[in-house]
C-alpha cells in the first residue's frame, strides 16, 4: 500500500475515534472551555494529526496514545463533577476585576490582565462608562460577567408592573421544505391545516418554504427560498400569520 493511502485510511480512522472520544467527553462551546480545556483539546487533536501524516512509525502507539489522554481528561472531568475542591484547583475561580465600582489593581496583575483588555470587554457589553458598574469577575473560561449598578440597570416590565403574556420555544413545522409531521401531531394540526396557512401566503407547496416556526400564540412564521432567486427587498415577504 503506498502513503497516500495509507495517510488516507489512517485519516479516516483517526477521524471517526476522534468524533467519538469527543462526543463521549461531551459538548461545550469554544467561549466556555477553560485554558486548561482548550490546551487539553490541542494535544489530543495534535496526536490525532501525528497519527494520520507519521508514517515514520507504526500507528498503534499513537492509537495508545489517543486513548489514554481521552482517558484521562474523561477521568479530570468525572472527578471534577463529584469533587468541588479538584474543580477549583483544575479549572480555577472566577476572579473580581471591580468591586462596589472600584477596580481590583492586586487582581488585574495577578491574573496578568492589563486595564485595557479590562475596558475592552466592558466595552464588548456596552460599556462606555466605569461608573455604571458594581462588580465585575473575571470567569474562568476568561469571559468577564458585569454587574451594573442599580441606577444604571435597564427597565423591566416587571419593574413597571406590566403584565406579561408567556412566550416559550417555537417550533419547527417546516425545515428545508420538509415539513415535520410529528411537530404537527404535537399541536393536534395536520397538513391540511399548513397547507391552508401557507396558501394564504401564496405558497402552494411545502417544497418553497426553507423555515417554518409555530410560536405559543399560535403565530406562523414562514421563510422562503427567495434569496435563490432573486434578492429579498421587501420586508412584507416576511409575515406572520394567526
């Protein structure tokens, strides 16, 4: 077997264990993965690539390899859930940058962070003014969280005592001109139901819609294909109907 195939097969093997082991560690976003995550997850998809383009050795020491560092970071996160005191010692604790509207300068440099990169990320969450917050930490997947001052906190129909009506997940009827039967059943609708609602819209098929969302009042949302054909300019394309 030549090395092109042999880089070939190996790629694809590697690539399927790596899709596994990832998925039995489980999922989180990029944002949220701790420093310590993040370099955990390089090392494991360097030996995944090492194990793919090294022919140089054989492939079951990096097969040993790959297993035993998926090993070991399902371990780190299973005692991780059952023990607090080695989850704050592996991942760290979210550090107070500002507090009671006064910055932490003993903080800033012990986590090496400058007050630029402060006033950045306050900047990220709109911002503009260090009066308006109360506290500000420092998480440990280096996201900053900012509590504002009361004064400065945003209205709220509670604060207003204005009654507000339940809005829950909507839900998909239609996805990719398919539609969803088993959604339908869900609300006791049918077909018919939909294909009436969409030919209000001048929708004659299913197959022309790319998005349809039911939301809890009762409200259909539909998307077209339209941006295939010509370019949207109307915003009446876009109607919600009872």
């Amino acid at each position: 077997m030549n090395e092109a195939a042999v880089v070939f097969v190996r790629g694809i093997i590697a690539f399927f264990i790596l899709l596994i082991f990832a998925r039995l560690l489980g999922k989180q976003q990029v944002s949220e993965l701790t420093f310590f995550d993040y370099i955990l997850g390089i090392t494991i998809g360097s030996i995944a690539a090492t194990l793919t383009t090294d022919l140089s050795s054989r492939a079951w020491p990096h097969w040993v390899g790959l297993a035993t560092w998926t090993a070991a970071v399902w371990f780190l996160q299973w005692v991780s859930l059952r023990s607090r005191a080695v989850a704050k010692y592996i991942n760290g604790e979210p550090v107070i940058l500002i507090m009671n509207g006064q910055i932490m300068e003993k903080n800033l440099k012990k986590m090496r962070y400058t007050l630029d990169d402060l006033l950045i990320q306050l900047r990220h969450r709109g911002i503009f003014d260090l009066k308006e917050v109360e506290f500000a930490l420092l998480e440990t997947t280096g996201q900053l969280s900012v509590l504002k001052k009361s004064q400065y906190a945003p209205v709220t129909p509670h604060d207003l005592k204005i009654p507000t009506k339940y809005k829950g997940l909507s839900t998909e009827l239609i996805y990719d001109g398919k539609v969803i039967d088993i959604n339908l059943k869900r609300f006791n609708l049918d077909r018919a139901w939909l294909e009436q609602q969409l030919k209000a819209q001048g929708i004659q098929s299913p197959r022309e819609v790319f998005l349809a969302l039911l939301n809890t009042e009762g409200e259909l949302y539909v998307n077209r294909y339209q941006d295939q054909g010509q370019p949207v300019t109307d915003l009446s394309d876009y109607e919600n109907i009872s």
